[in-house]
C-alpha cells in the first residue's frame, strides 16, 4: 500500500483500519453481551464449547494464514510492479547517458 498511495497515505489507512477493528469489536462485544437476547453470542459460546482445543486452533490459525498469504501476494505484486518502474527508469536514464556520451565523443572526433 505504500508503493500504491504514498507514504502518509498508507499510514493514514493503516491507522483508520486498526482503529476501526478495535474500537468496533470492542462495541460488538459491548452490544452483545448487553442483549441477551441475541442469537449471534450463544451460537459462538456453543460453537467454541463443543471444539476441542486443537479445533479452536485451527478454527482460528487457518483463516489467518490465508490472510497473511494473501498479503504476501499482494505486496509481491506492488514490489514487483514498483521495481519494474524503477528498473525501465534506469534504463532510460542509461540509454540517455550512452546517446549523450555518444554524440559528444563523436563530435570531438570529427
């Protein structure tokens, strides 16, 4: 994201995310436990009671590596296209000095 928008930008973003996942989980799990009478907090305590542990686990670990394998390819498309850029600018920064160097050589030599 930073190679996308900039730097203050993506930091701005990371920023809203971070708070925004914070703050409104921690108002999601205010709300629920509130309201008794909501089908969604007895249906999670009765689905975590019924798993063993290593099935929480995985409940919990598998979405979250497919998350970070998901920002890995991400991110390796922004390098990527990044370098690419950078690599086609050196070029043509080369081919300009090599022209440059060229026609002043062969003008000293005539």
């Amino acid at each position: 994201m930073i190679f996308k928008y900039g730097y203050m930008k993506a930091k701005m973003a990371n920023f809203i995310l971070f708070f925004v996942l914070i703050v409104g989980g921690s108002g999601l799990i205010n709300y629920s436990s509130k309201n008794n009478d909501t089908t969604l907090n007895p249906s999670i305590i009765n689905i975590f009671n019924n798993r063993a542990d290593l099935e929480i686990l995985l409940m919990l670990m598998v979405p979250l590596l497919l998350m970070l394998i998901c920002s890995y390819f991400i991110s390796l498309t922004f390098y990527k296209k990044e370098n690419l850029k950078i690599y086609k600018k050196n070029c043509v920064e080369k081919e300009a000095y090599l022209f440059h160097s060229y026609t002043v050589y062969s003008s000293l030599r005539s």
